[in-house]
C-alpha cells in the first residue's frame, strides 16, 4: 500500500506528527497558509521538542518532506490520511474538505468549536466512509493507558473516587481563544466518558476562563477534574492523577515523572511502583489511526476510541456540563 500523509497546520503539534509520518508515509505533504511557518518548518521537525509529546529516538526522513503553497496541491497528491493541527476554530473546515477529497483525517483535539459543528463532520465521515479520528492523546499516553488497564480487569466496586488535575499555560493575548473547561480539559472528559460511562449527574465551576473543576457522580464512584490555565509555568504544562480505592489506598501518577505509577496504602506508605515505558503520544495516536484505516471497515472503525462517534459524544459532554446540576 502507498501511504501518502498531508498535514495541514505546520506550528508546533505539526512538526511533531511530520517526524513520524516521515518514519511511516511513502511521501508526507504539508501546507500552511502561513508562509513562514512553511519556510521554517523543515528546520523545526529536525529540531522537533515538543513538551506535550516524549520523542522516541526515531529516524526522520526530511527528504520525504514536501511543502505545497496551495490546499489543491495537497489533493493533488491524493493523501491516505490528511492530520489537520490548525487551531480549532479551523478543524471543522480542513477535516470536511479533506474527508470530501477522498482523505480519512486525524484532526487535533478539540475535533471543532461546537455541537453543531461535530454533527457535520460526523454526516460528511458518513456520506464519505472517510474515517475521522480525534487526536485525544491521553489514549497514546502510557499512564492513562496502565490506568484504563487496571481499570478494566478490577472490579468497579474496588474503586471510591479518580481525581485528575491538569495545568497548562496560556499567555493574555491568547486567553480571548482558549478556556480551560473546553479547551484544557477536554482530554479528560473524553478519557473519562469512555473509561467510566456517562455520570448520573455533573456539576461544574467555572470560575474564570483559567480556572475550572468539574464534579462527575455515579452510583458509588466519582471523577473530580481540576484544570488550571496560569500565565506562566516552569515546563509549561503539568497533570496528574489519583485512583482512590475504597479501602483508601491509591494508585498515583505525576507528569513531573513520567516513567512510574505509585500505588499507596492508606497510610500513604509506598506498596509498588509500576514502571512504565516511554514512548511518544503522537506516534501512538498516528499508528492507532492508520491501523484502523488499513484493518477495519467502517462500522469497526466506530468503535474506535479515536472516532467520529467518541468525538461527538465528547463535544455533546462539553457543551452540556458546565450546566451546574445537569442530571444525565
């Protein structure tokens, strides 16, 4: 199979994906409106330190790299898979109009600004049969998935209360684009509505565009997300989370280190430490995708966590819970 890989959106995630794409594609085609993105961007892959994605030692072919200056040269090359790493107020408009040039599509989180929005994209993947996956990267990241494993095999009645906070910063000029309840926690609202189902009931304090914590109760269970955007950080970003046991002992994990999962006893003594493997967020999402393109039909492809459906079930779960008090 010829695997030709396009991106649209050539800032930092961009340059990210390229890396791998060139490790994977027969040819990678990028295009940005922004012509110095485009004249900067062969520099920046091999150069490629993305904070939000650990970089595997991978071997990056440049050569396969090719920069167009127009979006019809893009179709021209007929790309199997189109990642759309634009800003999100774009995602909508490059993912249809990929999906319409014959392109599956990996787009950046948040799939779109809307629910309205989500609902086209999933009539334009289904009149298509184009497959679109939203690029959540906690389901390429090894903690959440260690978390989602131990989740699985236990019994739901083990757990009492999963708390994750997450920290991003965000300077005032770019505050007027991004939230931290739609934006910052969207990666958890995701993870969680697919790990622990729909909640009976929600409640949400948005207390300014920066600060946000969310209340999700079951039956006997409960998710607390806390997100927090302030002007600066030291690594410019942090997250973490806590699965709380009903005996009170707790399994932990911090991005300030990335290599382990702590379990404690109620007494916060330490039982285990659970190593874990470094690897690279977006090349796991990127394999993810292409083996579904290649491996499943369409009606398969919907039960993928990347999908189109995941995506809009996310979008509805978005809108919808910062209503306080939204019984679901």
């Amino acid at each position: 199979m010829t695997l030709t890989i396009a991106i649209i959106g050539l800032g930092q995630m961009g340059a990210s994906y390229a890396k791998y794409a060139s490790s994977i594609a027969n040819k990678v085609i990028c295009y940005d409106r922004d012509t110095n993105q485009s004249s900067t961007f062969k520099k920046r892959v091999l150069k490629d330190n993305n904070p939000f994605d650990v970089s595997n030692n991978i071997s990056i072919n440049i050569d396969k790299i090719e920069i167009v200056d127009t979006l019809n040269a893009v179709w021209e090359h007929k790309p199997t898979l189109t990642i759309v790493t634009t800003h999100k107020d774009s995602h909508c408009y490059y993912s249809s109009l990929a999906m319409r040039n014959n392109s599956h599509v990996l787009t950046e989180k948040p799939m779109c600004i809307n629910l309205e929005e989500a609902e086209q994209l999933k009539q334009v993947s289904f009149m298509t049969q184009k497959k679109l996956f939203v690029g959540f990267s906690l389901h390429g990241t090894q903690a959440f998935l260690k978390l989602k494993e131990l989740v699985y095999r236990n019994d739901p009645k083990l757990f009492k209360r999963y708390r994750v906070y997450r920290i991003g910063a965000v300077p005032e000029n770019y505050m007027d684009r991004v939230s931290a309840r739609f934006d910052l926690l969207s990666h958890d609202t995701d993870f969680c509505l697919q790990l622990f189902g729909m909640p009976k009931h929600t409640l949400v304090d948005e207390i300014s565009a920066r600060k946000c914590s969310k209340l999700w109760s079951y039956s006997e269970f409960e998710v607390q997300m806390e997100g927090f955007m302030p002007l600066t950080h030291p690594n410019g970003f942090e997250y973490g989370f806590e699965l709380i046991y009903a005996n009170q002992s707790k399994l932990m994990f911090s991005s300030k280190d990335l290599n382990h999962l702590i379990l404690k006893d109620s007494d916060e003594k330490i039982m285990e430490i659970i190593s874990l493997t470094t690897c690279s967020p977006c090349q796991k999402i990127l394999e993810k995708a292409i083996n579904s393109i290649i491996n499943d039909d369409y009606d398969q492809y919907l039960l993928n966590e990347l999908s189109i459906q995941n995506g809009v079930n996310c979008m509805s779960m978005l809108i919808n819970d910062h209503k306080s008090g939204l019984d679901d």
